[in-house]
C-alpha cells in the first residue's frame, strides 16, 4: 500500500534530524552504506608535503597539539570534545585508503554521523575508527600507534566508541531479520520497510515491528485495514473532499456496523501512520528536549504491605522521589531500577501537557495537514487521531526511550568506573628490590608467614601465632626472621585478623622492637586463586602469604590471575550488562598490561596472554619456543612462533620488551660455547668445496643479532625513522636510555622544533614523539607511578574508637559516581561525599582527568559524622597526599 502523499506545505525537518551539516561523508540511501571519504569540509585546502609513516598515517592536514591543562568534570570525560573549526580534517591516509568501508547491513542513517553524535567524537575519527576495527587493530595498538587517524583519543573514549559500533550494527543486524522475517510471511509493505530501515534503536525497532511479530492479536489499525477503512484514511489526508465515510457502513460486518465504528477505524489508521512518521517521531523527541521531562518513583502498594521492612528501608531515599532525567545521577538510576525490579517502588516518566498540546497543533496545523479544506467532522476525526496516536502509541515510546536510555547510560558510566578503577589498582607502582614478608592474618590456625626475595623466590615460610597468648614469645621468631633476610617491609594481608594483626606490627615499630631495622608495614588485598597452579608443592596454608607479598612487588602480575570482576572495585556490578562488564574490564587489563610492556625472556603465561593481539594458545606457544629455543634475542624472532603472522606481530610487538644487559650476556656466552663448533663446521665446508660439493647457504645471522631499540616503546615499524633521527642528532643505538642521549634529542629538538624535525625525517609529529620517548626514557623505565604507603594511626584500631573530628590519612578503597570510599583503618570504610571532592583538595602534582579520586590513592581526611547502630562514617577530605 502506499504511503500518504503530504501537502506542500507542511515545513521541512531535516534541520532537526540527526546527521549533522558540513562533512563530506556520503549518506546513501538506500543503498550501503559507505564512509568513503576521510576529508572534511577543507577539502580544496592545500595539503602538507609530508608523508605518513607506517607507524602512524596521518589523518589530517596539521596536527593541533592541546595545551595540557587539568580538566574537572564529573559527568562528561575529557578527553573527546568535539574540536573547532580550526582543527584537523580527516583526509585519506596510506594505510587506510584501500578498499571503501562498507557496512554489512544497509540503513536509512549514515553509521559514521550516529556513532559520533551519540559518542561526541568527531565523524572523521569515527570513519577512521570503524576501519581500524574492521581491520582487527586492538584498543591499546590504536591508541598508542595510530594517534593521528583518532586525533589523540585515549583508550576508555575509545573502548566506548567502539561498543556504540557494536550497538548500532547489531540493531541493523536485528533490523534486517525482521525484514526478511516479515517479507517471507508477506506482510512487508513499502512503509513498513522505510519504517524499519530508519530505526536506531532496538526501542524503534520494537515499536515499529510489535504489530507483525507471531503470535501477535494485531494492532487496531491492522484490523481496521483488514475491514478495508485504508482508502478512507488516507483519501481523508490527501483528498477529503470527495470521502464519504457512510458509504463504508456495513451493518452486519463488526467495525463497520454504523458511523461511529467507521470513525474510530479511520483514527486507528491515522494514529498508526503518525505514529510511524520519521520527521513526527523527530519533531516530538526534539520537542522533549526543549522542555522539563521528570522521572518519578514511589513506594509500591504490594511493598508496603508485604515487604522486607529492611529491604525498603534501603530504597527510602526514594519513596516519593522527582528529579529531571537531564540532572539525575547515573546511580539513582540503578537504585530505582533495582527497586523496581525487587517490587519495591513503582517508576513512571511524566511528560508536561504543554508538549501533547505543543505537538497536537503542530501536526493538524502543519506536518498532517490536508491539502484540502476539511469539514468539521472530518477535523474532529484527524485531531482525536493526533491525540490517540500521542497517548496510546507515542507517549509509552518516549516513555520506553527514556528509561532506556537512562538506564544503557548509567550501565555504561558504571562500567566506566569498574575500568578506571581497575586500572588505578591495576598501574600500581610495584615495590622493586626488597626482600618482603607476606603474613596472612588468622586467629586459631595462626598467622602465616612467607619471605620472599626482590626476584620473588620463596626464601623462608612460618606459622607464628600472634593473637592467642604467644605474642611476645613470636615476636622473637619475627625479629630473628627479619634480621636474618634483611627484610624491612611487612605485607599484612586484608582478611580476617588483619586490623588486629597490623595493630600488633604497628605497636612493634612504634617501640623500635626491630631496630636497627626501619621495618615499615602495608595492608594488601585478598591472594589469587592461581596460587595453586603456580605453587602446588608448597603448603595450601602457606601458599597465600607468599601471594600477599607478591602482589605488592608487582601489583600488576598478580592481579592479572585473578578475574577483574572479583577485585570488587565499582558499585551495582549484578544489575549492569554482565557482558558490556566483562568485556570491559578484559579490555582495560590488556590495554595496562600492553602499557606496561613485559619482558619476554621472564614474563609468565599468564601476564603474556592479556598483551594485544596475544590470547591463551598464542601466549602458551611463545612460552614453548622460549622452553626450546632458549631466550628471545629480538623482536624478528617472534615471528618464528607458531600462530604468529603479521597482523598479531604489529598488535603485540612494540608491548613487549627485551633486557639488553641479559641479551648480551646471552649471546656472549653462546658465541664462546659455539666458536668451536663454527670452526669444526667451516673446515668440514672446506673439505666438502674440494671435494666438488655444492657450496651450502649461510645461516642467516641477523635475527640473531640484538636490537637495542627492542627495549624501548617504539614500534619496528618505525625503526628506520628511530634509526635516521639517531643518525640526524649524532646518537648511539647503545645510548639508549642515557643522559648523553637525552641532552643529544633536547639540543636537536630546541633549535630544529618538533614539528621541522618531523618535517625532515618525513614523519609524522606523534610518532617523533614516541621515537623521542622511546629513546631517552631510562633503562627500566614504569610508567606505573610511585608506590604510597597508607600511614594508619596507631591509636585508632577500631570502629568504637572514632570520634567527630578526628583527622586520619588511609588510602582510597572503591570510587563511585556519588563519593569515594577510604579505608581508614578501623575494618569499616568511611565515605566521602562527592559534594566533599573539590579542585582546591586536590594534588596538583598528577594531571587528573575528573575530580573524582580512583583506588590506592592515599588521603588525609576528618571524621564528619559516625552512625555506630548502621556502621557508616561520613568524611571529608582535607587533602591529597
């Protein structure tokens, strides 16, 4: 059937839509969709002489390098604002301008222009980011090798770009089944079509295909058309002067019986139709935008009578709760829905009467108005169709978007904060070149004790029993042990006994009982299940102290065993997309660990497989060829190792890092062991060539030779341009590292500038910058940032012993949208309100994205208020430490 033809005069929408003005990437419709183009607006502007490298192409015409300021914000991440004018278009870069980019899944929006308005990332950006995807490019390669095709986005804005992809492409996916679904059930009409193919959400989707699913009853207007009423809906747009609604009475058919029946299938039909249009539908949400939209819970009538008296008190702060969904916080939205789901509150979206009556006149008046004159009872039927189309179809649409979209949000900054709290527990500076004792704290069975070297070999193991009446006889044993391995630091872990525990080592130390030793004493998280694995011919009991001690030397190489949902660090973990979480956090640990680099002559299986481009099998076959081969002499001979081709090499290659002093000394001793050996060899040769042999192909020697650029962050693919700048400052490959090559780079820099260096190398100015960073970072360079101890009052050990004023330091325990949680020492994490994290508070010594403090940080802070019958303290911070 097909669709109403409009008047002429109704206004154009298309300044409303969503495809935003001035690019130059093509919007088809309906055929693909193809972001073929990579250039702005600028397209006739003259383009630089510079050629992209092959570590970094570029994406437009001059880098514009941000001032780096301290950006604070609670709600909205930094680090991916949309640029002026003045910035850098995307045009075709080398790497990227092959093939055209098409979408599996043809759709009436352009996916580039959705994904950046729904992202706030520039279309350019998100033209080039669907490529690097599609070309199976990981989140921390991108974000560290191709910054200029993302205009030097970091990783979480990418990380969210990329699931807003996956969102769209799979409500296109779903779009296209149903088409197919309904075509082969023949009841795919052309508006139908156009209908589905311009959904965005599975919401639309929803809502424009309910009627047709199986098992359906059929909508009004479906049965109103099957009476035959279409004709008269529609002449009455188009042609209302010669309809007749009498002649359709049928008086012995149901619907069609009087004029009454005749009426209200005409108003079906019509409420379908508006219900359905593209621009109605736009010019309503646009309309909601512009006015006061509230979300309103209450206290369910079932609750309040046969409720948990303790699981309402819970949702109190909701009971009769109002607040505008552009100002309220992700977490009351997972409170409210938690509630909701537990039957506990009753929520609904109240829209104004201003926006019906704002909406009603405007589509009589304007979109649906007749091209010709009607009469009043034709009028009354097209308004009471408006106004049934807004309350029974449109109004619980908007209402359904609403939530949705309140709810995918505070999913999503929830997960957020999972990922950058891991990734604070995560880049925890390690604890390098101390001998430390790991106790795990217990009452009955003891305290377990385990020493382990600075390279984290298990030297000692004990079982002391500190909280039963031994504790002076134990100390001795302590202090014997401490002296004896020339430890000074204790790891207590945070379990059972623990508060006891450090208040036993603390009172210690303050009387100097260690002397000469300055022993000092850290509170650790939980052990790590692999434990067993790693350690199955040691005591189960004894197996967790060494953990503890571990996961402070390397914070980050024990964490990794353990499943980063379990680190128990974010709020509303159950009621979030388990696979939006999982994916998430898998994601975050990869891009830490690949930052980090590892070793690949000493690093486990287990830190190896989160690098990127690397998994299990791959991680476990690099182990093999090291077991057979012995040791990695340089980045070339990974590509030896079985699963390895090219494009896992270019992901994984510039994370993973070789020790030149144990290379060298390697290769020494392997060249004095087979010198003789090389000349038994070249005399046989020698025998073999008189004989009249053929002469043999040498070995290939230079994938045993060392590279001295494999230990910094450089990718090889940028190894000729790191090799022509040494040449241009006069450095040495063996410098690496040194003052003499830092003062060489800073000379070199100051008087050529960044930008004509880059010019001159034919490069570009990220890449520079990394070849720069590369070279002058110190041998064993972390970027992991200084280890803080938690300096715990020695006389506060417990909740009874806070008092209204008290000022303690601890260290911050889990980070939320609605505060931040300190341990302060006492076995109860106090709060500190996000109202309480201000600008002035903070360091200004780490650059920090948001005002909001992530785990491991230390603070001082001051008792605000202690509910000792609920176990909750209020703080306040004084400062950073």
């Amino acid at each position: 059937m097909a669709c109403p033809k409009l008047s002429n005069s109704r206004p154009n929408l298309s300044s409303s839509s969503h495809f935003a003005p001035n690019t130059s990437l093509e919007v088809l419709v309906p055929k693909k969709m193809e972001t073929n183009s990579f250039q702005g607006t600028n397209v006739k502007s003259s383009e630089s002489d510079e050629k992209p490298s092959t570590s970094a192409p570029i994406a437009g015409n001059q880098v514009k390098h941000e001032k780096s300021e301290e950006d604070f914000a609670f709600d909205e991440p930094p680090f991916k604002k949309i640029k002026s004018t003045t910035s850098p278009e995307g045009k075709p870069v080398k790497n990227l301008g092959g093939n055209k980019v098409k979408e599996e899944f043809e759709m009436n929006w352009d996916i580039v222009q959705v994904l950046s308005e729904r992202t706030n990332v520039e279309p350019w950006v998100c033209a080039n980011l669907i490529r690097l995807f599609q070309e199976e490019n990981t989140i921390p390669f991108i974000a560290r090798y191709r910054k200029e095709l993302i205009n030097n986005l970091e990783a979480d804005a990418l990380r969210e770009v990329q699931q807003t992809l996956e969102e769209l492409r799979s409500v296109a996916k779903k779009t296209h089944t149903m088409i197919q679904k309904l075509k082969k059930e023949g009841k795919l009409s052309g508006c139908l079509f156009t209908a589905l193919l311009n959904c965005r959400t599975f919401e639309e989707l929803d809502h424009v295909s309910a009627p047709y699913k199986t098992g359906s009853k059929g909508t009004k207007a479906q049965r109103a058309k099957q009476l035959g009423l279409e004709p008269a809906a529609l002449s009455l747009l188009q042609n209302p002067m010669e309809l007749n609604l009498f002649s359709y009475i049928r008086p012995n058919v149901k619907g069609l019986a009087n004029i009454q029946e005749v009426e209200a299938g005409v108003q079906h039909i019509l409420a379908d139709i508006f219900a359905k249009d593209k621009d109605t539908l736009d010019f309503i949400r646009k309309l909601c935008q512009q006015r006061y939209i509230c979300i309103q819970s209450a206290l369910a009538k079932v609750s309040s009578k046969n409720g948990n008296e303790k699981d309402i008190d819970k949702f109190q702060l909701y009971h009769e709760f109002s607040c505008n969904i552009k100002n309220i916080q992700h977490h009351q939205i997972l409170a409210i829905n938690r509630g909701e789901n537990l039957k506990i509150l009753t929520v609904k979206v109240n829209i104004p009467d201003g926006v019906k009556n704002e909406f009603c006149w405007w589509c009589v008046n304007e979109r649906w108005r007749p091209k010709q004159f009607l009469k009043p009872e034709l009028m009354r039927i097209l308004r009471n169709s408006v106004e049934d189309a807004y309350k029974r179809l449109i109004y619980p649409l908007l209402c359904r978007e609403f939530r949705s979209k309140l709810t995918s949000d505070a999913e999503k900054e929830s997960v957020m904060m999972f990922g950058r709290n891991l990734r604070q527990l995560l880049l925890t500076s390690p604890v390098r070149g101390r001998t430390l004792m790991g106790v795990d704290p217990g009452y009955k069975h003891g305290c377990k004790l385990a020493i382990i070297s600075p390279t984290s070999q298990i030297l000692h193991t004990d079982i002391v029993y500190l909280h039963s009446g031994q504790g002076f006889r134990e100390a001795e044993k302590i202090k014997r042990l401490l002296q004896q391995f020339n430890c000074s630091t204790v790891v207590i872990g945070n379990g059972t006994a623990c508060r006891e525990t450090e208040a036993y080592f603390a009172d210690l130390i303050m009387k100097k009982y260690f002397a000469p030793l300055d022993v000092q004493e850290h509170l650790s998280t939980a052990v790590s299940p692999e434990a067993s694995k790693e350690m199955p011919d040691l005591d189960p009991n004894l197996r967790s102290a060494v953990s503890i001690a571990r996961r402070v030397q390397d914070p980050l190489a024990e964490l990794v065993k353990i499943e980063p949902k379990h680190i128990g660090v974010g709020m509303y973990q159950h009621d979030v997309s388990q696979t939006l979480l999982k994916a998430t956090l898998d994601s975050v640990v990869e891009e830490c660990v690949s930052f980090v680099g590892v070793d690949i002559n000493i690093c486990s299986e287990i830190l190896l497989r989160h690098i990127a481009g690397l998994n299990a099998n791959r991680a476990r076959n690099i182990i093999e060829w090291r077991e057979k081969n012995g040791p990695f002499i340089n980045r070339e001979q990974l590509k030896e190792v079985k699963g390895l081709g090219p494009k896992t090499f270019q992901q994984c290659a510039g994370f993973i890092r070789f020790n030149q002093e144990y290379i060298k000394t390697f290769c020494s001793k392997k060249t004095q062991i087979g010198s003789q050996a090389l000349l038994t060899k070249a005399g046989a040769q020698a025998t073999s060539e008189k004989q009249g042999k053929k002469k043999s192909k040498p070995a290939p020697s230079s994938s045993q030779q060392p590279n001295p650029l494999d230990q910094t962050c450089i990718h090889p693919e940028s190894y000729n341009i790191a090799m022509r700048f040494l040449s241009f400052i006069g450095g040495n490959p063996n410098d690496i590292g040194k003052s003499d090559m830092q003062q060489k780079v800073n000379a070199v820099i100051q008087k050529e500038g960044l930008e004509e260096t880059a010019k001159r190398l034919n490069t570009t100015v990220h890449t520079l910058q990394l070849i720069i960073d590369g070279l002058t970072q110190p041998e064993g360079f972390d970027i992991r940032t200084d280890f803080d101890k938690p300096d715990f009052k020695r006389s506060i050990v417990c909740f009874e012993d806070l008092s209204v004023g008290t000022v303690l330091t601890g260290k911050v325990e889990n980070a939320t949208p609605f505060g931040v949680f300190v341990d302060i020492g006492v076995g109860k994490a106090g709060l500190i309100p996000v109202r309480n994290i201000t600008e002035a508070k903070l360091s200004k010594v780490k650059k920090r994205r948001s005002l909001g403090l992530g785990p491991g940080e230390r603070v001082e802070v001051k008792v605000l208020n202690v509910d000792i019958p609920r176990l909750r303290i209020t703080l306040d911070l004084i400062r950073v430490l």
